[in-house]
C-alpha cells in the first residue's frame, strides 16, 4: 500500500506553495505541466512507515499522504528534516508550512503593484488554447455571495479584495487586444479549469482558488506572476460566470 500523496494533493501542494521550499524559499519548478525536472520534494510531517521519522501508528494509510500530512521541500531541507528529528518536530513542521502558506499570500498581495502588460500577455497566452467547456447554464451573482457559495477563508477574501484594485489592468488589456475574440477564449479556458478542479478532481473553498491562480500563472513561481494570475482569476470572478456554482 503506497503513501504517495494522490494527484490531487500533490497538485494542492504546489498550488499552495507556490512551487517553493517551505523551509528556505528555494523556488523548485521547472516545468509546470507535468512537474517534470523540478526539485521538490514531498516530505511527510509524520513519518510514511514505522522506520521514518515522527511516524505516528494511530494514523491510516490515506491520512499519511493527506496533502495534510505532506510538505513540499527541496532535497536539502528534506534531509535536513528527516535527519534533524530534534528540531523539526510535528508541531514545528505544521508551523512552518501554515507560516510558508501565509508568506505566499503576502507576497502574492504585495505584488500586485508590480502587474503590468507584461505578465499578463505570459499568463493568459496559454488559456486561450484550452478547449472550451460543455455549454452550462449559469446564474451571475454577487460577489459577497460567490464568495460565500465557495467557503473561502478570510485570507483569500482578502487577496480577492486587494485583487480588485488591479482588474481594470485586465479590463484594459483585453479591450486593446488584436483578437476580438480573445476575452470569450480567455472565459472559456478558465471554465474548463474549473469545471476540471471543481466537478472531476472535487477541489473547494482555498484550495480552488490557489489552483486557479496556479493554472493561471502556469506554475510560474515568480510572485509577479502569481499576483497577475490572482488578478486574472478574479477578474473573471467578478465579471464571468466563473465560480457560479
């Protein structure tokens, strides 16, 4: 019985990280489709078998590899955590990914300011490719409401919020783009995104929106491009039919 995280926890991992080490903020990705040639690695807070460190025998097989469970590290750090048992303890391992997780947004909120043409031509130059989804029928509302629908946490309410003080950027360039039918294509591809997330790998609340902005800046760990895919994600947020259910 494997204690590999799932698919889906390992794409939450990345998402939620940022593609970066927890522990010294090395940036690990190389190719964010397949997360081929990167350098993380996926460390386990209690350990995967009686042998490794912190393992705790009251837990199952699944809640191991929990994306829970699990903290994305570079080589370094992972030996370090598997060797230093002393210094990196459970409750030491779970607060350095909650305050990892925590930096990620922050550093994501400050660089908002930093959006400009540029990052936003990188990011949504792949969206427009993705097949458009089956026709849904869709009811808009508001935002308080989606936000409500969708269980996000304070912290990402916030990041939306800040968010929105940079959709006119998107407004903008999608108005002064050459293909006309550009923002359809844009709509579209984040539809089959989050129809994939939501309805097929059953994402929610946080982690919905991190893999999102994930998809959006393409794996890309500069925090530039986190930022202006957040601003992307919540353009369509506000504007499209996008987190309507």
């Amino acid at each position: 019985m494997t204690n590999e995280p799932t698919p889906r926890d390992t794409k939450i991992l990345f998402a939620e990280s940022d593609n970066h080490c927890s522990i010294c903020k090395t940036e690990l990705i190389i190719h964010a489709d397949s997360y081929a040639g990167n350098k993380a690695e996926l460390a386990h807070i209690k350990g995967e078998r009686e042998s490794a460190a912190r393992f705790d025998a009251t837990m199952t097989n699944d809640e191991r590899r929990s994306h829970e469970n699990i903290i994305l590290v570079c080589a370094n750090c992972h030996k370090d955590i598997d060797q230093l048992v002393d210094k990196y303890s459970v409750e030491v391992l779970l607060k350095i990914k909650k305050e990892h997780i925590d930096w990620v947004r922050v550093s994501t909120s400050k660089s908002l300011n930093k959006i400009s043409f540029k990052e936003l031509q990188e990011i949504t130059k792949h969206l427009v490719s993705v097949s458009p989804p089956t026709q849904v029928s869709y009811d808009l509302l508001y935002l308080a409401d989606k936000i409500k629908r969708n269980s996000f946490s304070p912290a990402i309410e916030g990041l939306i919020t800040q968010s929105l003080t940079r959709v006119e950027e998107v407004q903008q360039f999608i108005s002064k783009h050459p293909d006309l039918a550009f923002a359809e294509k844009l709509k579209n591809g984040f539809i089959s995104e989050y129809n994939q997330l939501k309805n097929i790998d059953k994402f929610y609340g946080d982690e919905l929106f991190n893999a999102l902005i994930e998809f959006a800046a393409n794996g890309n760990p500069e925090f530039v491009y986190r930022a202006a895919g957040a601003t992307v994600v919540v353009y369509l947020f506000e504007k499209c039919e996008v987190f309507e259910k």
